[in-house]
C-alpha cells in the first residue's frame, strides 16, 4: 500500500465517519419506541452498552460526562 492509498483510504473513513454524524439524530428516531422489541443475547448487550453510554448524559443540561 502507497501512502497515497493509506491517505485516500483515510479520506473516506473521515467522509463516512461525518455523514454517520450527521445522520445520528434520524437513527435514534427510528429506534425510539423499538427498544422493547429487542429480544436475543446480543442485543440485551447492546442496549446495556447503550444505557451505560446514555448515564453518561446529563438531559436538564444537555452535556456529557467527561
């Protein structure tokens, strides 16, 4: 791999990685209300990581933890 195809690859991980961001906020509407509905192993340790990441959000100040 050439530096240039490192740094090209890296571009694109950058542009997918802003438009994943933007998108975020129509992710969570489309969850919202679903949650329930999850049922396997995998995804009960989904929405535990989920929670833990989500006690970390203060909602009366709208700010993360550090």
């Amino acid at each position: 791999m050439t530096w240039r195809e490192l740094n090209d690859m890296l571009d694109e991980h950058r542009e997918v990685q802003n438009r994943l961001d933007e998108q975020t906020h129509e992710l969570v509407k489309l969850i919202l209300g679903r949650l329930r509905n999850i049922n396997s192993y995998w995804g009960k340790e989904d929405l535990a990581k989920l929670k833990k990441e989500l006690s970390r959000f203060n909602a009366k100040t709208g700010k993360w933890k550090d």
